[in-house]
C-alpha cells in the first residue's frame, strides 16, 4: 500500500531514501537486507506497489542487477546493501559499471556516527574502497542533507559520461528526523557551448581528404541511442563500419556498410580494413587492448580521428591526429533542417554534432558554420557537479 506524505513533514532518514527514490522515477530496486540497513528496507516494504525489490542471493547479483538494468532500460540501475560484506560483495558490479560507464547508484548503510572509526561490527570503509571505481561517492552523516545527496548521487551518475556513485548511509541517520520536502528533478544540464571551431575544420578537413576512410564504433554509440544518426553519416561518408562488441547494436549487423567486430575477437575484413584504411573514424570507443593488440601497428596507414565526450579518453591508449569533444545530443534542442548532421558520440554518453561533408557546392566559409555542431569543446572549462 502506497504512503503518501505532505511536504514539510517530518521524515526518517529511511522515509526520505524511499521519497528521493520516487522523486527520480525509480521503480526498480534490487538488494538484500542486513542489519544496518533493515529501516530503508521496513520502509521500502509499505511502498511495495510502487517500488518493486528484486531479492538477490548475493548483493554482487544486486550490483550487477541494477548495472543490467540500466544497460536495458536506459535508466539508472538501483542496488541496495548492507554495512560491512554486504557492502564489499557490491564491489564487482559497481566495478563493471564503471568500466563501461554505466549509471548506477548504489546505496548502503553503516554502523553508527559515533562507532564510526573504531573497527566497529561489520565497519568497513565503503566509500573508500569504491573511491577509484565510482565516479562519486558520499559518506551521509547529517540527516539534514540526506536527501541532497540523493539526488545530487543521480544526476551526477547521469551527467556527462555516466557511472557509479555510492551513498553510504550511517544506521542513524536511517532513523533521525528532519523535515522533508518534495523536489521535481529537472532534466540533467548539459552545456551547448560550440565546439572548438578548429577541431570542427580539421574534422572536415581529414574526411574530405580521405580516400579510403573506416569508421570504428563503440559503446558511446548504443548509450546515446545515436543509430539514425550514425547510420545517415556513414551512408553520407559511404565508408565501411566496425564496431566493439559494446557497441554492438549502434550500426545495423545486416548493412551492406557492415563488417563486423575489429580487434582479437574481430572478422578479418575489419582487421584488415583498418589496417589498410587511410582515416579511421572513432566514434564513442576506448582503444582497448583487446582491440589495439600491437599499439605501434595498430592502423599503422591512417590517421586517427577520435569523437568522445571524454576529453581524458583522447590520446589515451593511442596517438590521435585531431578529436572532437562534444555532448549527449538528447539533451540538444534540434537544430533547423539545413543543418546536415554527423554523428559526433562520445564515449558513453554521446553528442551529436552537424558537419558539411559531402558538398557539391563552394566550401563554406567556416565548417562549423556549417555544420550546426553543438556541444561541449575540451578548450572549455572541465565539467563541476
């Protein structure tokens, strides 16, 4: 049976986990129980209809639960556990999220502010532990602020390129009182600034050059949802497309344009077709080593052009000749309909951006004039939560 509280009440710790959960639409909930955490869970119960809890017979399976979960359905995966092991038996799923940036908010509760530090019963530092595998994480020992951090823990698991963010709750702060209001979560903020026009001209530049031209797609791809778009740049490139297997999806498996995986787990036309190509086009991938392989030889031909929404992930694994930064084009007003697009992803969590490539006519004055490209440039400020 459903609870319904007015705004400006006075809520447990554990009442406003539950409300911060329905304010950002959650529906889902997969964990197991323990001591720490049992007043989340007497409240998660009585709102039962409309939150569903998936028991897991482990709490890995509830962290790789809420990472599937958001893979297939595109929102933000939701594993609770308790103090201690319950909370390092997360470690692996929040890990694999983070690996392929996924948004995942894990919560879980601890001992007591005033046994923390002192190698309580099932005491362990969560947060600390998770520090290098989230993208952020919050240790919630003032009620006050509870559900601050809540949702400030979903927006940043979705902003930019998404990902884990772990809240660890004190077992007193569960049961603690503050007054609680209501919030509507406004939609995630991404900067429009224009990309750097000279990345967008050499962008131009190197495709129009380009004389046997590869396009190499990966995860950012399939977490955009920019299939229609990539499809219409490689039909307006008219260049052969690859992908990784986590973007697998992005670009139709029964296109004449298709070529299969590249890497040691690849078809040999995509191995060899990189290996020839004279522009590899990277858009939404993370050069891994099970793609590279030999580094040094890797598309030894080509010059390399990168599209991520990642600024760290350029030249990372691998010297790129130019790149282009940009933003989750979801989140972009569309543009007129002169503007021609190209698919501009980022890695995991992507943008889309227009650019002049195939013209017939006179160049135009400047490529991003042309283009209508939106998004976010790597000479800008770094992104602030």
């Amino acid at each position: 049976m459903a609870v319904e509280w007015r705004n400006n009440m006075q809520l447990t710790g554990a009442q406003i986990v539950i409300e911060c959960l329905k304010e950002q639409g959650v529906d889902t909930v997969f964990g197991y129980p323990g001591g720490a955490i049992l007043n989340v869970y007497d409240e998660l119960y009585k709102h039962q209809g409309e939150i569903r809890h998936v028991l897991t017979s482990h709490e890995q399976g509830a962290s790789h639960a809420a990472d599937g979960y958001a893979r297939s359905t595109g929102k933000v995966g939701v594993c609770f556990a308790t103090s201690g092991p319950g909370a390092t038996n997360l470690v692996t799923g929040i890990a694999t999220a983070y690996m392929d940036s996924v948004p995942v908010v894990a919560i879980t509760c601890n001992v007591t502010v005033p046994l923390l530090g002192k190698d309580s019963f099932q005491e362990i530092d969560i947060a600390g532990i998770t520090m290098p595998i989230t993208k952020h994480n919050f240790i919630v020992k003032d009620v006050t602020k509870l559900a601050d951090t809540i949702r400030r823990a979903f927006k940043i698991a979705q902003t930019g390129r998404p990902g884990p963010v772990l809240v660890d709750i004190q077992k007193d702060i569960t049961a603690a009182k503050t007054e609680y209001t209501s919030v509507e979560p406004k939609p995630i903020a991404r900067v429009t600034d224009t990309i750097c026009e000279k990345d967008v001209d050499t962008a131009v530049s190197m495709i129009k050059a380009a004389k046997k031209p590869y396009i190499f797609v990966g995860g950012g791809a399939v977490i955009s949802g920019a299939s229609e778009e990539l499809k219409e740049f490689a039909g307006k490139v008219n260049a052969p497309v690859c992908d990784t297997l986590m973007g697998k999806g992005a670009f139709d498996g029964t296109d004449d344009l298709y070529t299969g995986m590249l890497g040691m787990h690849g078809t040999k036309t995509s191995n060899l077709g990189v290996s020839e190509c004279d522009l590899l086009i990277a858009v939404g991938v993370r050069f891994s080593d099970r793609v590279l392989g030999n580094a040094k030889k890797f598309a030894s031909q080509a010059k390399i052009l990168q599209f991520d929404v990642d600024a760290a992930e350029i030249n990372k694994n691998i010297q790129v000749d130019a790149s282009v930064i940009g933003w989750d084009y979801r989140h972009i007003p569309p543009q007129p309909a002169n503007f021609c697009i190209l698919v501009e992803m980022g890695l995991h969590h992507v943008g889309q951006a227009g650019l002049e490539l195939l013209t017939s006519g006179d160049p135009p004055a400047s490529a991003s004039q042309s283009a209508g490209i939106i998004g976010v440039s790597h000479c800008a400020q770094p992104i602030t939560n």
